[in-house]
C-alpha cells in the first residue's frame, strides 16, 4: 500500500517568509509525528498527534513552529517567519497508536532558507 | 550532553565483513529500542525493535541489548554493498511517551 508521502520534496524560502509543509500518513494510522533532521544533530522530535488526544508539542523549538492535524489524517507544520537556522529536513512519520515503535517514515522535505 | 550518543563515523568495510554499530545511552527510563536505516535523500526505514536485555536476530542483523551497561548494539553479518547506508538508534521510556530520542546515525559504507 501507499506509505507516508510529504510535499513539497524540497522547499527553497528567504528569510523571513512563513512555509507550510505537509504530511499524508498511511491510511489507518492514527498516530503521527513531525521529526527535524539537521546535518550533525540527528532527528529531533518536534510535535506528536495521538488520536483525538492533545498534541505532544513539547518539541517544538519556538512559537515560530506550528502543527495541526485535521480529520485524523493529513497534517501540516507551519513555520513562521523563517531563519536560516530552519534549514534541515523535516520528516513526517506515522503509526497504529498501539505500534508507537513501528513509525513510518516519509521522504521528507528539505528545506532551505537563505 | 545527549542523551544518546552514537558514533557518526563514517565507518568503511570490506563486503562480507562482520560490521558492529553501537549506541550509549544515558536515561535509564529508556526500554523501547530501535535501529532504523537511512538511504540518501530518503525517510529512515525501521529495521528492528527489541524491548528486552539480549539479542534478537532477524536474517543477516542482530540487535543487542544491555541494560545494565546503557549500551546497544546493531551487527551486520555479511555485509552487502546495499547495507551501505546511515543506521540510527532510536529509543524511548518514563516520561518521553510515545517520542523518540534518536542518535545522531553512523553513516557505513560496504565495499565491493
């Protein structure tokens, strides 16, 4: 079946501009989570849908970064007001809420500001 | 200091070579572990999760466990030049919920 897609794949903004990026989980899967990737830090968690639950949103880094998740299923992250340090990929993963340790992951979008 | 630390290498071996990949950690409240793979300009693909102290094998890949030592390990058997890839761990525990806290990855190439 479809795994978990994200768009844009890369993602070029000036400094300053907000972005949106968006994340389809798999089709069934009610957990999703938003990680950061930055060239030497890893992935750094940033905000977790669980269900109907409030968001785990302990991650994110200002209040620059926001998430929402409508319908259960698509979700997108909202970064206002970009800076150059934003610059990582960002990747999207989803899960059954009961299989916390089975995350999908998607391809993730690499963004760029300048 | 992290509390995962995992050597970012690069690590290089020759194809068939036995390749030992190694996480510390420091939370104690840690009990879920896992090891993911990352191609190039893609998503990390998950390869195992184990729970307990000891080793689980799965084909060509073993993950190991010690608790007591705040130590994981991931060994390649025969390695494959398609094994050429960034491995990360990855675990979870106490008050971290469903998060999880990741290595920084160690990027290995396998040569033909």
């Amino acid at each position: 079946g479809a795994g978990v897609s994200q768009s844009p794949s890369n993602k070029v903004t000036e400094k300053g501009k907000d972005v949106e990026l968006r994340c389809d989980p798999i089709s069934g899967h009610t957990a999703l989570y938003w990680y950061r990737q930055s060239l030497g830090q890893g992935l750094e968690f940033l905000i977790y849908f669980q269900g109907n639950s409030a968001p785990d949103k302990s991650g994110l880094p200002s209040d620059r970064f926001s998430a929402e998740r409508t319908g259960g299923s698509v979700s997108t992250l909202t970064i206002q007001r970009t800076q150059q340090e934003d610059s990582a990929v960002y990747l999207c993963a989803s899960s059954f809420i009961r299989a916390v340790d089975e995350q999908y992951f998607g391809p993730g979008t690499r963004l760029t500001v300048t | 200091q992290k509390e995962v630390e995992q050597d970012p290498g690069p690590l290089s071996v020759p194809e068939g070579a036995i390749v030992s990949l190694n996480c510390t950690y420091s939370n104690s409240a840690f009990q879920y572990f896992m090891w993911y793979r990352q191609y190039s300009r893609k998503g990390p693909e998950l390869l195992m999760y184990t729970y307990s102290s000891g080793n689980k094998e799965d084909g060509r890949f073993t993950a190991q466990v010690d608790k007591s030592s705040k130590y994981i390990s991931l060994f390649i058997r025969d390695s494959q030049p398609s094994d050429s890839a960034t491995y990360l761990c990855a675990m979870r525990g106490g008050t971290s919920g469903s998060r999880l806290t990741f290595g920084e990855g160690t990027q290995l190439t396998v040569n033909p």
